[in-house]
C-alpha cells in the first residue's frame, strides 16, 4: 500500500542542541535505511517549515505505524497519513 504522509516537527523549545543534534543524525539514518527497504520512497520538503511531504509503502496501516513510530523524531512529530489507491488515469500505473 502507498501513504501520503504529512510530518510537521515540533522541537520542545528546551530541547538541548546537542540532543536534537544526535536525534536528527539517527533520523536522517534511518530514513536512509527505510529508503533501501522500499518504505520510504520519495520525499519532499516545505520550505521555510520544519513539515515535509512523504510517499511511503507499508504492507499496511498497521506496518505503516511500526515504521513511523521508530523513527527517533516520533515524539515530536505531528502526522497525518492520507492512504492512496490506484487511478485508472495514472501515466506510472502498473
């Protein structure tokens, strides 16, 4: 299944740098990893906000979830998944 996913980040104002600094190495790892996997297939950036755009693939919601919620900025993101089907006018459709 494909996901739209919508991350906007939200940084606790008090967040020591060198922590938020270690975390977002981790994240930046491990998206690499979940791009290998075939989870994370493209990415895109809002500029001049910490919110991005995602496609994602998961087996399921449920999968979907695991993925998301190991990612090292998990607690401090804000998510909205749009689930995707197939159009029959899709120029890319299989």
């Amino acid at each position: 299944m494909e996901f739209l996913v919508n991350i906007k980040i939200k940084w606790p104002q008090d967040i020591d740098s060198k922590v938020k600094a270690e975390i977002s190495v981790k994240e930046e790892a491990l998206a690499a990893e979940y791009a290998k996997q075939g989870h994370l297939i493209r990415m895109w950036r809002v500029p001049g906000r910490l919110e991005n755009w995602g496609l994602w693939k998961a087996a399921d919601p449920t999968e979907l979830h695991r993925v998301l919620s190991a990612l090292p900025v998990w607690p401090y993101m804000d998510i909205a998944v749009h689930t995707l089907a197939k159009h029959h006018v899709d120029p890319l459709k299989d």
